[in-house]
C-alpha cells in the first residue's frame, strides 16, 4: 500500500500519542526520525520495518561518548509490509515499541514474548506491564 508522506507522518504521530506511559516517557530522550529506506550500505537491515541505533539505557551507563540514541522508521518498507491502513497503523505502532524496548535495553527474545516481535505475529500483547500474556 501507498500512502503519502503527510499522512504517514500522521500515523507515526498517532503512534506515539497512544504508546503506554512505560514507554511513552523515552520519546523526549529518542527523536523518531522516518525515512524511506535503509541506507545501502547498512546490508545487516535492509529488510527492517525500523531500527535502533544508539546505546540501550543500560549501555549508556556503561559508555559514555556515543552519539545520541534514535529511532529510524522506514516508511517505504512499512507501507510495502501493509495490505491496508488498519494495518500500517499497527505496525507502524508495534515497530516503534519493538525499537523502544531495545532502548530499554530488550533483546529480541524479551520483544517476541510481549508480541513486539516478528510481522507475521498475529498474537500483539500491547500490556507491557505484564498483567496478560500473548
């Protein structure tokens, strides 16, 4: 599906404005910063829906120096990945909570078990406080 840059943009804003407070609260430490696509020379994630770059919060009290944390949403792969717009707003969401766990300092192990994980997961467990399980 194909959507324009506005209203994907849209999206990304409606995203952030229902994340839960566990989450919600990193947004000022981390810019969310949308582009079309992985850069060709990043080969490790040329099929990531979004990327986390940056130190996770316990990294960063181990190693100080290091650039600024941020999240990289790629819009061409995500609208590639969606049959619909239902659709695109959830992953849209789900990707940017996946890469706020890694923030938190979440593997992908940890992700997968509170359904941020993999895109052909149906079952989305949003309760990241652990109260239902997926």
């Amino acid at each position: 599906m194909k959507i324009s840059r506005n209203k994907f943009d849209k999206l990304v804003e409606d995203a952030i404005a229902s994340l839960p407070d566990e989450f919600a609260h990193w947004i000022d430490e981390v810019p969310i910063i949308v582009e079309d696509a992985p850069c060709r020379s990043d080969k490790d994630i040329q099929d990531a829906l979004g990327f986390y770059q940056g130190p996770s919060l316990l990294g960063r009290l181990e190693n100080s120096g290091h650039l600024p944390p941020r999240i990289l949403l790629y819009r061409n792969l995500l609208m590639d990945a969606c049959d619909s717009l239902d659709e695109l707003a959830e992953e849209i969401r789900k990707t940017l909570l996946h890469e706020l766990g890694h923030h938190a300092g979440m593997d992908e192990e940890q992700l997968d078990q509170l359904g941020y994980g993999s895109l052909d997961d149906d079952s989305i467990d949003w309760d990241v406080d652990g109260d239902s399980g997926p």
